[in-house]
C-alpha cells in the first residue's frame, strides 16, 4: 500500500486490512529488522527523509485465540480427571465401608 509520512502505523495496518482483509492486529511492519510499534507516533518521526521506502509486512496469526483454545482443551480435560477421580474416590470409598460392615 501507499502511505503518507503523517499516517500513524495503525493507520498503515487498517490500510493493509482494507487491501487485503488481513486483521491489523494479525499484521507487523518491519523497517529492516526493526518493528514499527502501532502507537500513536507519525511515520515521519520514525523512518528517514526519503522519499520513497519499503516496510515488510508480516502477517501473524491470532496466537491469542489459538491461546484460549488451547488452554479451554486443557481445562476441560483436567475437569474431567477430576470428575472421574472423585467418582473413583467415592467408590472406592463404598467398597471399604462395606468391606468394614463385613468384617464386623
């Protein structure tokens, strides 16, 4: 895309977004190695006088919802070890009362 030294980096991003539907959170601008913080700072005062300069685009997949579906699996199966855990407790827990009954 084409930017304007006024625009901010979000302002690039949002551009990016409308281009090509790339979420702008999911985007990051380099400048060589360097990554252009989405602040509120111009373009202007970040990059040199040229005219004219490349930015790499990077797009990064939404790694906090791959996050939260992760971490939902893992609870959702430690609450099921832990349901299946107290039922054996609770069974086990009868078969000793009853072994006791028989015992007296």
């Amino acid at each position: 895309v084409d930017a304007l030294r006024s625009w901010t980096v979000v302002d690039v991003k949002k551009q990016v977004t409308k281009t090509d539907g790339t979420p702008w959170k999911e985007q990051k601008l380099l400048y060589g190695e360097k990554e252009l913080a989405p602040d509120v700072e111009q373009l202007a005062n970040l990059l040199p006088e040229e005219s004219h300069i490349d930015l790499t685009l990077v797009i990064t997949p939404n790694l906090a919802g791959a996050w939260g579906v992760l971490v939902s699996d893992k609870l959702e199966a430690a609450q099921k070890e832990e349901e299946t855990n107290s039922r054996w407790a609770t069974f086990t827990e009868g078969k000793l009362s009853e072994d006791r009954q028989q015992i007296r």
